[in-house]
C-alpha cells in the first residue's frame, strides 16, 4: 500500500480498541519471567557452550602478539578465536569501528577474542589467561582539546535526498544579530551517555552448514541481518535472526555488535552453538554511547521578544568515518526567526564509536537550546512559556512553504501552564525556600520530528476467527505487541483475545523496525496495510462487496447477510500480506511532534543536591494508539531526561581514551527514590498526514526537553545557572547562600 | 571467577585457624567479595563460609554498651530498637547505604572490610597498587571526582565506602577479633582501618586469618545524632561526602566523614572547634587536605554539609 494522500475515514477510526488503554499483551509473560530474552533460548538449540568476549586492554594501538595456550589448556574451554586468526572482517553498513579482526585497536574494549567452555564461568575464567601484548599509539580523547581540529560536516538525510549544507544559513544571521537589542550567546556541553539498558547485548549462535541462525537481542532485524551476512562474508539467505524480546535497547541495539559476530565465529569453531553476553563494562566501552557536545548558542530578539537571528552550532567527535551527534537539528524547525544559522563540526577521535541515543540530536540538542531560551526570556523580561509562544512558527522557516501537518506546542505549553500551577512560580531566582530545600520551576519545549519508515507485516486467519500477526516488527518494551494487536483487531473485527502477535523474526516480512520513535505508527500502519489486503481476501471468499463488508464482533456483514469471520479462513486459512510505503507528504509537510515539559526541583541550600519533585508532560503526537503504553513510554523518557540532567556522564580517562565509569555503580542513572509524582497528557490530535493509523512517535518525544527543564529549575531555584551537563553538586556549590 | 575449594566453619577459632592457608577468604553475605571474584580482582582459592556460626545477637554489655555481633545483617542492626534509641547515628548511616536487599545480606563485619570503589580499582586492565602491589596507581591524574582528599598517599587516593563505619568511627567502637592462634583482641575502629601510605593493598590492622566475632559499642553518647550523606542521586550510591556527627545540648560534639579518605575519617582534636561552628570545625578536621582539581569541591562540601547538621542540631 502506498500512503500518497492524506488519510481519510477508515477502520482504525472506530477506535473500538485503538486508541483504548488496554494491558500489554505480553505482560503476564514478563511478570511471570516466561518471556524469552536472548541469553535465555535454552531450548532454541542443544548442547550450548558459552563465550566470552575479550576486550582491548588499550585505546589505540596494534596487538602484537596473544598467547592463548594457557587459556587452551583451562578447564572445559572448546575454541577460541582471535582477532589475529583473520584479517579485519567487512564492516557492516550501521558499524564506524570493526567489530573484530586483524590486529588494529580502534576504541577500548574493541573485541580481541573469544573464548568457548562448556560453563560461562570457565569461559571468563579462561579468557582472562590469554596474555596480550600491544604496541599503543597515541590517540585524541579530550574532545575541547580536538574543537579546533573538528571540521564542517552535514547531517546525513534521511532518504536519498542530497543532505543539506553543512552550514546552514537563512538571511543574514550576523547582522541581525548585531542589530538585535537583547542578545544571548552563550556555550552549553553535554556529557558523552550510555545507553545503560537493563539486558546486556547477547547473542545465541548456530551454524547448520553454510546457514546461520542468530537468536539475539536487536531492535532492527533487517538491518542485524544484512549487517552481520555482510561482516561474516554470507548470502544474506543464509542468515535468520529472531529477536521476540528485548530488555531495552534506547538504541544502542540498533545496528549489529559484538556479540552476534562472535557468537557466530565461536560457534563456527567449536562446532556447536555459543551463547555471548558482553559483560556490563563492554557496554560502555565496547559498543555504542550518545556521543559528548559543546553547543554554542546565538539569539537576538526585539523588544517584543520576537527572535530575529538564531544560530546553533555543535561540536562533537567520532571514530574516523564516523557522524556528527546532530544537536543543531531542532532549532532549524522549533522556533520562528528570519536570520538563521545552523553547523556541525565533527572532530575525528579515537574514543569508542558514538552513535544513535534516544532522540539522538534532539535530546542533548534541547538540553542547550531551551536553557538558552530561558535565558533569553529573563533578558527579555519576559515569562519562558510566553517567549516561547510568541516565536512559534506553523511552518518550516527554513521554508515557509511547508507547513506543519500538525503543531500544537502552543496548546501543549499552556495547558501545561495551567495544570503545573506555573502561575505560582516566582519570576525572582532564589526566591522560594522551605526549609533546607530552595524550589525552583522550570519548563521546556520538547520536539522531535515524526519519521515514517517502510513496514511490512503478514496477518492470517484461521478457520476460528483467530488472527495471527508475523512482522518482523520488535517490541523493545515500546509495547509494540499490544498496538500491533489492537491495530490487527480493530481491522479485522475480533476481539483482542482472538489476536497473536508474533515478532522479531527474519523471515517474517520486513518491518520499520524499533528506533527514532518511528515504530509504532509505522509498524501498525504497516499492519494495517495486510489487514486491509486479508479484508479483500475475506470478503471475496464470502461473496461480499469488499468496499462494504463491515467486520465486528468476528463476523463479516455486508447487504443483508453476515457470516462468520473464520468461514473465509477454511482449513489452509487465509493470508494478507502487504508493505505500507510512503508518498511525498513528509516532504511536503513537516510531520513534528511537540511537547510542553514542566518541572519541580528542590536544591538542598548547604549541599546543593538537586531533588526532582514533580513533573508534566503534555505532549501532542498525533492519534495516541494506547494510552497506556503511550504514558510509559513517555515517563521512562522523563526519566532518563532526569538522568541526563543530573547524573548522566560517561567520565572519560583523557590519557588512556576510555570511558571510566563503565559500570552500573559508577554510570548512575535514576533510581526509584529520584523520580517522584510524573504526570503525562496527551492532547487529542489525529495527524492524517502521518499514516492511516493518524498516529505518531512519542517514545523519544518524552526525553526531549526534560533535561533543560531541570536546569531551568535549577536555576529559578538557586539563581546560579549552569550550561554544563550533568549538572551536579560540585558545578553550583560555591555559588549557593552563604551558610549561618 | 577462578575455581576455589569451599568448607562451612563450624566455630570461630577453626574460621580463623582454616584461613591460616594462603589465599583462603571468610565470606558471609558476599556482597562485595563476589563481585569481586567475577571480576578477578579477588582471587581466592578457598573460601570459609561462616554463615553458620552464629554471632548474629545484638547484646547489651556490662558497661552499657551494646555487642554487635560480626553476623548481623545491616537491615537488623539499623532496626534494633536500642541502637535506633542510643545510636542513631548507626541507624541512619546503615539506611543510607547500598539498598535493602544488599543490606538483608550484608554482615557487620563484612561491611566493615569492604573494599574501595574507585574505578581504576575495578577494572584489571589498568595498575592498580591495591590490586597489583607496585604496579602503580591509575587514579591519580585521572577521574578522581569520587575519591580521597586527606590521608591519600602517591600509591593510593581510594576512598572507603562504608557509611556504617563512619558511624562507629564517632562511636569509638571497638573491633573484636579471634586469631588463627585462638587468641583473642580488641581493636579500636581508629585503629582498624589504615591510611593507604605505600601498601595499599593493606586496608586493617587484621592479621592473616584474623576473624572478626563482633563490634562493641561503648554506653550511649546522648545528644542528638546526625547522618548526612550526599550523593548524586536520591538513593543506591556512595557518598561523595558524608557526615556522621553526635552532637551535644552545650554545642560540643563528635564528627567523622566517609567519602574522603581511605578510612572514615575523624579528628578527636578538631572537635574542641565544634561550638565555634562549621567552617572552623572542617578547617581543622581537613587540615592538610590534598585535593584534586576534580575532587576540590569535597572540602567546600565537607564543610556546607556539617554547617547543615550543626544547624538542625540547633534547631
């Protein structure tokens, strides 16, 4: 099906159950610990040996020699292999690093061996035997140290479309910028970020001849399979990979890793399959993170705070080859403004590879930009919520012609205005104090584009009423399950109960996959799309008019006569299958979804330790497919918008190039204790832009914004403003009240 | 993990006596130790579990005091009804560390043997004197936000993590040990933790096989008791300063802080400056601290925190 023009009244519209907040469907799986995570498909395959994966003891540098005789001769241990036993393997198209082979270090913890035993703890015990021996070069970790090196880079497009220029300019920002009566320019940093996902990268591997069956934990399916056939040298073909549960990936499980090669070579050497799981100090070093940035800001506004010049400019590093953080992003969208200027330099590093994190640009992108329009309103004397509503734009100021298929910021920042109690919020910083605690509230726009991406999905009926759904759709703890179920149920008229959704597997037709808070209206839309094909089947089976036939409560009607749903399906049952793909309209229209983030925060006057009290987000993001899920995913995104802004930092070792902190004790993210009453709104939209389903993403929208919200509180709280992330204790402490 | 033989100790006498062979370990709620087997950075080849042993009562003393014994768990002994009524100091440092499942587990004497959680220390690819004797330390002209400001030396800056500890360092409690010889002592908690000077690796007065049957606190202080830790979130981290203090209706009182050195730290001395207020008190009790760049703000925070406790000691 190929979505060409907006979306008029179909199925889904009866909102029967989209739209409801229904349980998850997999939630008594989960709860009762019998949904199957990677490292746990016992049954998958007998006779599993377990690997162990080796990393660089060095940043940069060669592997001279390994002497693996020790580790050979340990107890229970079945292979190893080295990265010395074959040259550097082909890189898959998402990889910047290798991910093993051939002598050259590129980042810490780059995999060097694996080890295979019969038991995992003979596995790690052998594998720290093996004696490595490097010559080290030097390498650049000290990414201020690296800005005058850092050179131009345009951001990739998201199509085939010729990217944009690297700077990107609309009239003369300078001269509007010097003639503006109130300016801001001012450098904000964000730290480099771990995904820090609850189940490590794991992998099952088996080989049967030349075929290869990965059971593994990754949140793009087509893309693990064409990456690892690319990297081991297979037909695509011959690579199946399942992923049905993942135990969070904020997309540090989008691309192929460690683990799944290395499953596979170990397992190709022992002859046997091998289960891998990187142990948790790989997972900041050994695979992806958010990388660091150092955002300069420029805003010049009138007198009446409309901004006339607006400028953002980021610096960030990356392994040779590798990308920009694209933080500047937003600003060419969020806010009106005739003098414009956007840039991203890209330093070459030699610290791990960074890559895509949860509304990756967006996210620390916000984190400066809405502390810098905070800081503009206070110039301007004016109130945060209301600079912001005066410069919103209903269209693309790059280019006005394109609007907005939606844009209800305005909408979410008053309501939340009025629900926060922002009223009652004191103008004056350092105002408000009870007890030890200094209270503070600050708010933030949140906007994060709406990506539609191609997805296919295979819907059977059988000779009961019940339909199966087989995409290789993944739920990632999204809950794409249960919209998937809902959308399927809504379409074919049954109730959820007569619904199975089967997931995360390769030979199920290719999906949009689990990442830029794409998944969940283009997987439905694409499940949608086979739905309205087995609809056809069905009523052409029945002798219905397909264009009348209503299905509901698991009949079929049409004209006078109804029959029942299973009838159509016989004993082989009956398929539809199909792909939705996409016209022109996100190139026509500008398909955003926004948020308005409000926040509460305490500062202890002595310690300055910052307490997040309560938070809103009210969020326009189109049709909101189940309320339910919608909620978590956008109070686990707060969440981490609370961790971005307070505790979030990978501490990097600038003599060694490696992140320090490379485990959960000393990479803190919020605990229970941090996050206290959250409160989400969704406004009542439908974006017929977007898809048939009219939704939208709202999985990343949710951090967007969160992080300056905090600073902004922290600031009206403490009146000491801070620009460098995290922002803890020691960055405030001598400028906090002189004690009695 | 390395494999390791493993026996259950029928008393302490035999724990001590069976530890006399080189690489064998005590466990009891493992809570450190296994982490640090799975790491390799503890190394055992035999373990004593002494689980079995008893030593789990919380005991009054003849000289009202109260007998800990090296068993209790963390959650039991920051419940007791007397150490919440004499000691609340105690009570608040043990609630204020690791969470409640770890504190379900974690033994008195354990808690007190703990080892640092400086990075460098955790991971094995990098010299590390606590590891590696004089392979050297990785720490100093690294990330050291989180470590020592006092009492560091050039082959160590690691800090100690217990918050129980410091409380019993302004108790003045007292360690009690059996050794591999049956004989028994009693160890000053001043004494049973040692500056990282040039052995690091050696963090108590404990002999080889020395086995800890308990710690006694001495008669209720009076006065009102304080434990402020701070930390980069709410809860389930190490302190980046702690201030344990009792302090008196006349002003005077006792401090010790965790998060600065490599034993909780305190300066009987110090505390004469105690009326006089915060920054005169912290002055003399981080007399000739060290500091990093990244770690400066532990002495500007040593002191704000104190000034913060002395001011609800007031209130």
């Amino acid at each position: 099906m190929k979505f060409e023009t907006p979306a008029t009244t179909n199925p889904i519209d009866q909102l029967k159950i989209v739209g409801k907040p229904v349980d998850r469907i997999d939630g008594p799986r989960k709860t009762t610990g019998t949904a199957p995570y990677a490292y746990e498909r016992h049954d998958v395959a007998p006779n599993q040996a377990y690997g162990q994966v080796l990393g660089a003891g060095i940043a940069k540098g060669r592997v001279t020699a390994m002497d693996t005789s020790a580790a050979r001769a340990a107890p229970g241990v079945v292979a190893i292999v080295t990265t010395l036993d074959m040259p550097r393997l082909e890189k898959g198209k998402t990889n910047t690093a290798s991910l093993f082979g051939g002598p050259e270090i590129q980042h810490y913890h780059q995999a060097i061996a694996v080890v295979v035993a019969e038991t995992f703890e003979q596995a790690r015990d052998a594998s720290a035997m093996i004696r490595v021996e490097y010559a080290r070069t030097p390498g650049r970790y000290d990414l201020e140290a690296e800005m005058p090196h850092a050179e131009l880079t345009a951001p990739e497009s998201d199509d085939d479309s010729p990217p944009p220029p690297p700077e990107d300019r609309v009239g003369d920002f300078e001269g509007a910028f010097a003639a503006a009566p109130v300016t801001l320019d001012a450098t904000y940093t964000t730290p480099d970020e771990s995904h820090a996902m609850m189940e490590p990268h794991a992998s099952i591997a088996q080989w049967e001849g030349d075929k290869l069956t990965v059971w593994t934990s990754n949140q793009m399916i087509a893309w693990g399979k064409r990456d690892l056939a690319k990297t081991l040298g297979l037909e695509p073909g011959n690579v199946r990979i399942e992923s049905p549960f993942i135990g969070g990936g904020f997309g540090g499980k989008l691309f192929l890793r460690a683990d799944a090669v290395l499953a596979a070579l170990g397992s190709r050497a022992a002859r046997r399959p091998v289960k891998v799981a990187l142990t948790r100090p790989m997972i900041a070093n050994n695979t992806t993170h958010r990388p660091a940035t150092i955002q300069r800001i420029r805003i010049g506004a009138g007198s009446d705070g409309r901004i006339t010049a607006i400028a953002h400019e980021s610096v960030s590093g990356d392994l040779e080859g590798g990308k920009a953080e694209t933080a500047v992003m937003q600003t060419k969208l969020l806010y009106a403004g005739a003098n414009r200027l956007t840039a991203m330099r890209l330093a070459v590093m030699d610290l791990p590879e960074g890559n895509a994190m949860r509304a990756p640009g967006e996210a620390p992108g916000l984190m400066a930009l809405e502390i810098a329009m905070d800081e503009m309103a206070e110039k301007l004397g004016m109130d945060p919520v209301e600079f912001r509503i005066v410069n919103d734009t209903q269209v693309d100021p790059e280019d006005p012609a394109r609007r907005f298929s939606q844009r209800q910021l305005n909408e979410c920042l008053r309501l939340g205005a009025e629900r926060f109690g922002w009223a009652r919020r004191n103008a004056t910083p350092g105002a408000r104090r009870e007890g030890r605690w200094l209270i503070g509230m600050g708010m933030a726009a949140g906007f994060r584009n709406n990506l539609v991406m191609k997805s296919g999905a295979r819907v059977l009926l059988d000779a009961s009423g019940g339909v199966t759904v087989e995409t290789d759709m993944t739920d990632i703890g999204t809950g794409s399950y249960t919209v998937i179920a809902q959308t399927a149920a809504e379409m074919m008229g049954v109730g959820l109960d007569k619904v199975t959704v089967r997931l995360g597997d390769s030979s199920f037709p290719v999906s949009a996959g689990s990442g830029g808070q794409w998944g969940g209206n283009s997987a439905t839309a694409g499940v949608y799309a086979a739905c309205v094909k087995l609809r056809e089947a069905v009523a052409q089976r029945l002798g219905f008019n397909s264009a009348e036939a209503e299905f509901a409560d698991g009949v079929v009607r049409g004209g006078n006569r109804s029959a029942p749903l299973g009838e159509a399906a016989g004993a082989d049952g009956l398929v539809g299958e199909d792909t939705i793909e996409y016209g022109d309209l996100a190139k026509r229209f500008q398909q955003s979804t926004f948020a308005g983030h409000f926040v509460e925060v305490a500062v202890d006057v002595a310690t300055g330790e910052t307490r997040v009290r309560r938070m809103l987000a009210v969020c326009a993001a189109g049709r909101i497919l189940n309320p339910k899920s919608a909620r978590s995913q956008v109070i686990g995104a707060m969440t981490m918008g609370v961790g971005a802004a307070l505790m979030e930092e990978l501490a990097v070792d600038k003599r060694h190039g490696f992140f320090v902190n490379h485990d959960l004790a000393g990479y803190e993210v919020p605990v229970h204790a941090d996050i206290p009453h959250q409160e989400v709104i969704f406004l009542d939209e439908v974006d017929p832009i977007s898809s048939p389903m009219k939704a939208k993403g709202v999985g990343e929208l949710g951090i967007c914004g969160v992080g300056a919200a905090v600073a902004n509180g922290i600031y009206n709280a403490t009146g000491v403003r801070l620009r460098d992330y995290p922002m803890t204790l020691d960055k405030m402490l001598d400028r906090l009240p002189e004690l009695a | 993990m390395k494999p390791f033989t493993y026996e259950r100790a029928r008393n302490p006498s035999e724990a001590a006596a069976a530890a006399r062979q080189p690489g064998a370990r005590f466990i009891a709620g493992g809570t450190n130790l296994i982490d640090l087997m799975k790491l390799q950075i503890e190394t055992p080849t035999h373990l004593i579990d002494v689980n079995g042993l008893g030593l789990d009562r919380i005991e009054p003393t003849p000289e009202g005091g109260l007998h800990i014994g090296a068993l209790v768990r963390n959650t039991e002994l920051a419940a007791d009804a007397r150490v919440r009524r004499d000691y609340a100091v105690l009570s608040r440092a043990l609630l204020a560390g690791a969470s409640g499942q770890l504190r379900n587990k974690a033994t008195t004497a354990g808690n007190l043997l703990q080892r640092t959680r400086c990075p460098y220390f955790y991971d094995t690819n990098q010299p590390c004197n606590k590891r590696q004797p004089g392979s050297g330390c990785s720490a100093i002209g690294g990330i050291t936000r989180q470590l020592a400001v006092i009492g560091a030396s050039e082959a160590c800056i690691a800090t100690h993590p217990s918050d129980m500890a410091v409380a019993m360092r302004a108790l003045d409690a007292v360690v009690e040990t059996v050794k591999a010889d049956g004989a028994t002592r009693r160890i000053p908690i001043a004494e049973f933790h040692r500056l990282p000077g040039d052995t690091p690796h050696v963090e108590t007065a404990l002999e080889a096989g020395e086995f800890i049957t308990g710690v006694t606190l001495p008669a209720p202080l009076g006065g009102k008791h304080f434990y402020k830790k701070v930390r980069d979130r709410a809860s389930y981290a190490f302190a980046l300063v702690s201030v344990a203090a009792v302090v008196q209706p006349d002003g005077s009182g006792r401090v010790a802080l965790g998060g600065v050195a490599h034993r909780p730290w305190r300066v009987e001395a110090a505390e004469r400056e105690l009326p006089r207020g915060a920054k005169p008190a912290m002055a003399a009790i981080l007399s000739g601290a060290r500091p990093t760049h990244e770690n400066a703000f532990k002495v500007t925070l040593a002191e704000r925190t104190l000034a913060s406790v002395l001011a609800d000691a007031r209130g």
